[in-house]
C-alpha cells in the first residue's frame, strides 16, 4: 500500500492508531498533543504517568480511550537546536521506534503528525524528508502496519511530504 498524506486533525481519521508528537514527561502539551489529549478524555493523563517517562527518540503506547483510534503512540521528537545534536537521528528514531510499537500490536493503519515541527521547531522540509525516509526504510524491512499516513495539519505541509514522495529513494 502507498504512503499517503492526509491533510487535517489526526483526531478525525480513520485509522488504527494516531501518533502524538509527545514530550518526554508525556504530560498534556499543546499543538496536536493537546487535540488528541482532547479528543482521548481524562483517562490517558493517567496512563501517560504511568508510561513516563519517555526518552527521545523513543515512543510509547496507550490505548486510545475515547479517541477515534483504537490506540495513541507517544513518540518523542527532538527540540530543534540548529542541527548539530543530532536531531536528524533522534527524529528518525521517533518514527522507527512508532512504527516498532504499531507492529507489536497488530495494527493494520497508523498516521503521523509532522513530530517537532510545531513547537519544537524543527524545520518543515527538513523534518519531511527524515519521515519519508524512516518510513520507507521501515517499509523495506516490514509489510505491517499496511497503511501509513502522514497527517498534516496545513496543505503547505502536505506539500513538502508530497515532494519527498515524489523523489526516489535515497540510498
Ligand atoms: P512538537 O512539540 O513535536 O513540535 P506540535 O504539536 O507543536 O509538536 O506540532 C507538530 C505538528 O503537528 C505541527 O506541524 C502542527 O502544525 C501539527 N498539528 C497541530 N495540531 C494538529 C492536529 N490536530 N492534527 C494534526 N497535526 C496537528
């Protein structure tokens, strides 16, 4: 199945499990974290302190509670500090470590929200160009979950993710 870029609240898709562009305490942050804190209800406070914390680079899972999807991965993105701290390997490890617990669980869709890019500053092209290819080096290793969507919250968002579609693999 293609990777596919959806253009809206991640809270309103159809999918298996919505990631959370989360911070380390996993506690209610703002931006997506705070729609999908929204949209799961009280009980996930309480099953985020009893996840934390988590490390960046890493990713947790909770059930989804009230939200649409069946569970919610909290993956830790790097806060953006000019390049040299080795955010690109931190932010590619937010994806793999997500993509790791989905399989675990036998989800058969996920969608991610541009991890970083809000809040943490990491810069949009750039950031897009490190999930397509997390997510195609996971695609070249396993067939699971089948559907994986990027979920974008502007369409010049969507744009960026539509261009490192559209270019081929790197090696
Ligand atoms: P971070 O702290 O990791 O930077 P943010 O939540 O601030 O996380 O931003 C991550 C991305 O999520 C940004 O590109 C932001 O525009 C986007 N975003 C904000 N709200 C939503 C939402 N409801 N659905 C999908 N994406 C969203």
């Amino acid at each position: 199945m293609p990777l596919t870029v959806a253009v809206g609240d991640i809270t309103q898709l159809d999918v298996d499990i919505i990631v959370n562009a989360a911070n380390e305490a996993l506690t209610r942050g703002g931006g997506v974290c705070g729609a999908i804190f929204r949209a799961a209800g009280p009980r996930l406070i309480e099953a985020c302190a009893r996840a934390a914390p988590c490390p960046t680079g890493d990713a947790r899972m909770t059930p989804g509670f009230d939200a649409k999807a069946r569970w919610i991965v909290h993956a830790v993105g790097p806060i953006w500090r000019g390049g040299a701290y080795g955010e690109a390997a931190l932010l590619e490890s937010a994806y793999h470590r997500s993509l790791e617990r989905a399989k675990g669980a036998g989800a058969t869709s996920i969608a991610f929200p541009a991890i970083s890019t809000g809040i943490y500053g990491y810069p949009k092209e750039e950031a897009a160009q490190i999930a397509v290819s997390a997510v195609r080096a996971w695609r070249a290793l396993s067939k699971t979950p089948e559907e994986i969507l990027f979920c974008c919250f502007s369409e010049s968002d969507a744009e960026a993710y539509r261009r490192e579609l559209g270019k081929a693999p790197r090696c």
